[in-house]
C-alpha cells in the first residue's frame, strides 16, 4: 500500500486549506473557521482506537460541507470525503447524499501519521497564539494532538519518524 499524505494550512484570517493525497488521488478543501476542523480531524481520527469503528466529521466550506467518513475494519481505514451543497440544509442527511469527491483505504497507521504530522506541522509554523490568532475561534488543539500521539505510539506499529 502505498504511503498517505495530509496537510493542514492556515491560509487567511478563518481559513485553512486542507489537503489529502495517496499516491493516485488527490483532494483539496478551503475550510471554514466556523468549526473546530482541525480539533474535529485529531478526535475523530482517535475515535478510531476506541470500540467504534466508523467516525464522522465535518468542514464548513461556507456554504458546502465537506463530510469525512472513517470506517475502520481490522488495522486499515477506509476514508470517504463526500461534499453536500449547504451545510445547514445537509447536517442530517445520509452520507448517501452527498457527492463522492474522494476516496481511499489505508492502514490506520498511515492516516494517524499524516494527520499528526501536519498538525505538528501547523503547532511549528504558528505556535498557539499564532494559530488563535489566525483561526480565530478555536484555539490550536493541544489536548487532542498529545491524545492522538499518545495512542499512535502505544497501539500502532509505526516505523516512521516522530
């Protein structure tokens, strides 16, 4: 399987651009201040070292809504971004609904990788002021970052650097 890529940049005053790719595929979604995204990303992609094995969440895109599906069977994740035209309007709505934008199945190893990496990536850049100052709403996600950490290397067998 080959590796997974994720990227978080804080782009403006309230926006990001978030971006995943897996060697074949390639996505790109300008995110909203109006949720916590990336704290949303950190606890969901935790969520999947609990008894749960689907996890969901969500980017405004103001007004579309960018929904994340993760389904975890066994030790790999099947990730699905599904984009639904008004986030108010599609809260509710199956995942069904939405339209497929991108999707991909890898180890949850890699996924919790990629995910760490960038917010560390973003904590390096902006520190914890820089980032509220930038995002505005939501402080930078430390408590969510060191839970995710902490589970990454204690449950999965990562050979990457950390």
């Amino acid at each position: 399987m080959r590796s997974l890529h994720f990227s978080w940049e804080l782009s403006g005053s309230g926006w990001a651009t978030c971006r995943i790719w897996d060697g074949s595929a390639q996505h790109r979604d300008v995110v909203s201040y109006c949720t916590d995204a990336l704290a949303d990303v950190l606890k969901s992609v935790k969520g999947l070292y609990g008894p749960h094995d689907i996890q969901r969440f969500s980017f405004d895109l103001e007004p579309a809504e960018a929904r994340w599906i993760l389904r975890r069977r066994g030790s790999v994740v099947h990730i699905t971004i599904r984009h639904f035209p008004d986030m108010s309007a599609s809260f509710d709505a199956p995942d069904e609904k939405g339209t497929l934008v991108w999707m991909s199945t890898r180890p949850r190893t890699f996924l919790t990788h990629a995910v760490l990496m960038a917010a560390d990536g973003v904590l390096r850049t902006h520190g914890e002021d820089g980032y509220l100052q930038k995002w505005q709403l939501h402080p930078f996600p430390t408590t969510e970052l060191k839970a995710l950490r902490h589970l990454h290397l204690a449950a999965d067998d990562c050979a990457l650097r950390h």
